[in-house]
C-alpha cells in the first residue's frame, strides 16, 4: 500500500533491473513511469515483465493476474519532462558508467518537482561519486534492489538528511520488502560483497572437484591441477566489478590461469610435485589458503533474506 510521502515513482532505465522494480512498485499500488531513451527497450519491458509470472508466483512475490494488471498499469515513455512530471521518487538504473549516472541525476533534477527524492540503483559505483552532480545531495540515496529477492540496500550520501531516509525505508516495507541501512558506502554494499564471496567458493570447489576427477588416471600430472586451480583463483583480480584491489575469482579466466600458473609453478612436469587424487583438493585448498590474508580469504555464507530483520 502506497505510503503519504510518495504517490508516483519514475523509473529511469528500462532494463532488466528497470523494468523488474518498477512492475514490483506498480504491484504495491504506485503510479509508475518507466523512461528510456531507447524506444526498443520501452517496447520489450511488457513481455520482460510478464516472462517473469512463474517465478514471481513461485516466490510468492505475486500471482499472474496480478503481475499482467500491474505491468498494463506502467506508463512507458522515452519523454523525460513526462516522465518526470509530478513523481515523488525517481529510482535510476542505467548502465553502470559514472559520467552516465552523473549526467541522469543532472539531468532529471532540473525536471523533478523540488520535494523529490533521487536514488540510484547502481550495483558497483560508489554513491559519493555519484551525487555530488546533484545540487539537492539532501534527498539523494542508494536503494540498491535485488531481482526477486525482497532484499534492499540503502546508503545515505555524504549530505543526506535523516527524513529522506525515513522515507525511503517506509518505502521499500510498503512493498513488502526488507531493506538493510549500510552506515558506511561500499562497493557492491552487503549482498553482493557475500555473493560473490560464495558464488566464488562455490565454483573454485567445483572446478577442483571436476579436475580431480579428470586427471584421477594420470600419473605424471596427478594433482597438479588441483594446486593450479587453487593458485589460479587467489592470483587472479576481479576487474570488471566496482574498485576493489580484492583478489577475486574471474570465471572466464580460469582454465588460461589454470595452465599458466601450473607452468608457473612447475607441479609435476618440472618439479615432480606428485600429488594424488586423495589428496589433491586438501592440498590445492591449503595452497589457495597460504596465498591470502585474513581479510582476503572466502567465506561461506548460508543466506535466507525472508528471515532477515535489518536496519
């Protein structure tokens, strides 16, 4: 149910993160436009919306009826003085570059009416480097959503007021969502920092559980790509996300470091570094431990965000 402060929410990107929170907030009975500059992307939103039914219901977030009546609810429109006009809230999303971002608050302050409050959805940029564009910095955040997840992060920029924030929590509970206030900005905020961290742990076991099992019959190499994996893993950075000097698994890079580093390292071909298939993991997970410190090394997190009370 739409809360006092906000009856109308500008949409800005029609993407899939877009797209997806502006059919969550017409579900909770807000006014909803959704702007593009792309007439392609306001054109295929519709069927993204709807291609979403079946899981929506199967979170139970909401029921197909519902989700066709509130996506023909959303006003699309390439037009931002109309998108603008009259909005309470404007949620940003476009592609996560900062002279973009900084350029869309620009531009739709100048257009959003003096009590709006302006929020970007970036998943990787600091929000102290986006609003310091805006000259309202008072009412400007990041709620940052997760896709079918009722998980919403928040952080208050350097100038944000303690009332805009207020706001900004009854907000996202009148959505029937759960929203976690981080007191101090951070790349990738709470969730995805812990994603990546498990989604990394998660495939570096498999990779090395997979190469064991490959390799289980030979008896010059034996092992040796269980420690490669594991050396590959801590040495390579993660570039394509935020600004962190992090050592972080790079999907696309494994199997090039994988042989790299077992060139590198010498393992059995040069070195004789025989190490058996029972013991391969063990020994490939001691390595990668060895590489890191404390603070870099992975954790693994047991997550259920419906069970999450946070502020």
């Amino acid at each position: 149910m739409p809360i006092k402060d906000i009856k109308k929410v500008c949409y800005v990107g029609a993407g899939t993160m877009g797209s997806y929170n502006s059919l969550i907030s017409a579900l909770a009975g807000y006014e909803v436009t959704l702007y593009d500059i792309s007439e392609d992307a306001l054109e295929n939103a519709p069927q993204n919306q709807l291609n979403w039914v079946e899981i929506l219901a199967e979170r139970e977030i909401a029921q197909p009826d519902a989700v066709q009546a509130a996506s023909a609810r959303i006003t699309r429109t390439s037009d931002p003085q109309k998108a603008a006009q009259g909005a309470d809230l404007l949620s940003e999303s476009v592609f996560e570059r900062l002279d973009l971002k900084r350029e869309t608050h620009r531009k739709f302050e100048q257009l959003l009416p003096s009590h709006a409050i302006m929020t970007t959805n970036t998943s990787t940029l600091l929000l102290s480097d986006i609003e310091s564009a805006v000259a309202q910095g008072e009412k400007f955040a990041a709620m940052h959503f997760h896709q079918f997840t009722p998980l919403v992060d928040i952080v208050a920029g350097p100038r944000t007021t303690s009332d805009t924030i207020e706001i900004i929590k009854r907000f996202i509970k009148s959505q029937d969502q759960v929203y976690v206030e981080l007191k101090k900005e951070r790349e990738g905020y709470l969730h995805n920092d812990m994603f990546v961290a498990l989604l990394s742990t998660a495939i570096m076991l498999a990779v090395l559980l997979k190469m064991i099992t490959i390799f289980r019959g030979s008896s010059s190499q034996r092992g040796c790509q269980g420690t490669g994996a594991a050396l590959a893993v801590g040495a390579c950075p993660q570039d394509g996300i935020g600004k962190t000097d992090r050592a972080r698994f790079c999907p696309g890079d494994m199997l090039t470091k994988v042989r790299e580093v077992a060139d590198q390292v010498g393992c059995a071909r040069s070195r004789g570094d025989h190490v058996h298939a029972g013991e391969s993991l063990q020994n490939a997970l001691l390595v990668f431990s060895k590489r890191r410190t404390d603070a870099q090394r992975l954790p693994v997190f047991d997550i259920h965000p419906r069970r999450i009370e946070c502020s």
